[in-house]
C-alpha cells in the first residue's frame, strides 16, 4: 500500500506518538522519509524491504527510499504497552540541497545509506531517548526542528548501525570510494545471472585472484562469493514477489542451476525457503 502521509506543502515534520497493543498497519511504502522508534515490542516482526527481523525491547529505524516497502508487524509481541514513536519529513528530498552543505556531510551520507532502510543499535538508541521522548511535546515549530536536526546528527555519528534490505531488491545504485571495487561490484549487478568467475573479476581490478580476494575483503568487510550471494538473493526475493515465476524460474534466473543448492542458500540467508517467503510476504500485503 502507498501511504499518502499527512505531511502538507509547508510543513517540515510530522510526529506521531502511539500507544498501542497491537500492529495492524499493512505493508507500505510512502514518499517521505521516516524515522520509526518502537519500544515494548519484544516479538515483533519487523519487514523492511527483503529483510525480516523478530525485534526485541527497542527498535529504531531510519527509511529514506520511496519505493522501499516496509511494516512492523505482531508476530510474537504479547506487549499490552507498546509505544511507537514516527517522524516523518521531506526536506533533503531529490533537488534538495537542504543537506549538501559541508556541516551535514554526515547526516547526508545517512541517509544515503538508509535508502536500504538503517537500524541502529542500543547504544545510539540509548542515546537519542530522551530527545524522542520529548519530541511530541514540544509545541514550537522551530524547536521542533533543532531537536529533529540533533537527533539526525547523533544518529549519523552512529557506530554499528546496519542497513537491513540488500541492495539489489531496493534498487540502490552502486557506489563506492575504490574504483577496482565500483567496477567489479557493478560487473556483478549486472551479470549476476551467470557464472562468476573469482579470475575474471581479478582481471577487471587488474590484480590477481588471492591479491583481489584480500582487497575485495579489506575493502567490504565481506569475502567475495559472500557479497554475490547476497546481491542474487537481493534480485531473487524481488522475482519472488514482483512475477508469478516459479521457484525453479527464480533461481536459474540468478544464477542458480541446481534447484536445491538455491533452495539451501536461501533458507541460509533468508530462514525461510522461497515459497515459504513469497507466502508469507503476499499474506501482509495489500495493494490499492
């Protein structure tokens, strides 16, 4: 579901601050940006993009993609006392430049990143509490706003927040600082379903296969067949739900001639196999 967000013309934030015992929103995705905090929700399943995640006391996640569907939904949570606190925004949006200045730099290359959805550990949960608790209360616009700005600030300066859809499904653009590693991963994106071989892609950074498989390393902090996988299942769980191909039809189609070794990475990767993935998916999602 496409979510028209309350968010006018003028407005810079929009703040919601819920109590709740259930979650019954369905799947979306929405045009601005969000900021979702969750807190007493041990249990719930949280659906962001390909990636699936049961959540514990505390939850913080930052959307900057339109098109990057997303959903917390019940699961487990037995919590009578959730609270949900939601910020959404739209400045720094596409022409922009509201964040090209060198002080934000930081908080641009966030939510740069958060085009994959962004969550963000307890430590920098922890730290940015008390000014979410305070944001629904406070009446002065502009106020508002400073303390919005902080707390994107402090998040930006986050160590060990991770990005939770692979890019592949949420059709982010490659980049990268190293021009070898920009290539190959590209030659990846766009070869993905054939074979790849470690020499032809040490060829295309002009090193040989173990100098590139220790630089490709270094550089990602993942190996090289790690990374591939991931981009294959990235496109694989995007096939899953966008076309009526069979599971045998998706594999092949990333890459994967033996039914059963795609089934088992899958399962590996995801916790679940293809089909129990697409069910499960198409069960939470509703399309108006």
């Amino acid at each position: 579901m496409h979510e028209i967000t309350p968010l006018m013309g003028k407005d810079a934030l929009y703040i919601a601050d819920r109590r709740k015992k259930e979650f019954a929103y369905p799947i979306h995705n929405h045009d601005a940006y969000e900021l979702n905090f969750v807190e007493n929700a041990n249990g719930v399943r949280r659906i962001v993009g390909d990636s699936s995640e049961v959540i514990g006391d505390y939850d913080l996640v930052l959307i900057t993609s339109p098109d990057l569907e997303h959903v917390w939904e019940q699961h487990k949570c037995v919590s009578q006392n959730v609270r949900e606190i939601t910020i959404q925004f739209k400045f720094g949006l596409g022409d922009d430049d509201f964040f090209e200045k060198n002080p934000f730099s930081n908080i641009r290359h966030m939510l740069n990143e958060a085009r994959k959805g962004l969550c963000f550990p307890l430590a920098t949960i922890v730290k940015v509490y008390e000014k979410l608790d305070r944001m629904s209360s406070i009446t002065d616009g502009f106020e508002a706003l400073m303390q919005f700005l902080d707390i994107l600030n402090i998040l930006s300066r986050s160590e060990g927040a991770r990005a939770l859809a692979t890019t592949s499904y949420a059709k982010v653009t490659i980049e990268d600082d190293s021009r070898r590693i920009l290539k190959v991963k590209n030659y990846i994106n766009e070869n993905y379903m054939y074979e790849l071989k470690l020499a032809t892609l040490a060829d295309l950074a002009n090193m040989s296969p173990s100098a590139f498989s220790r630089f490709f390393k270094l550089h990602t902090g993942r190996t090289l067949s790690d990374y591939i996988i991931d981009i294959r299942m990235g496109f694989a769980t995007r096939l899953l739900l966008d076309t009526n191909d069979t599971i045998a039809e998706v594999g092949f189609n990333c890459g994967y001639n033996n039914l059963s070794n795609f089934n088992r990475i899958f399962k590996r990767k995801k916790g679940c196999s293809p089909s129990e993935f697409r069910e499960n998916y198409k069960k939470i999602k509703i399309i108006v």
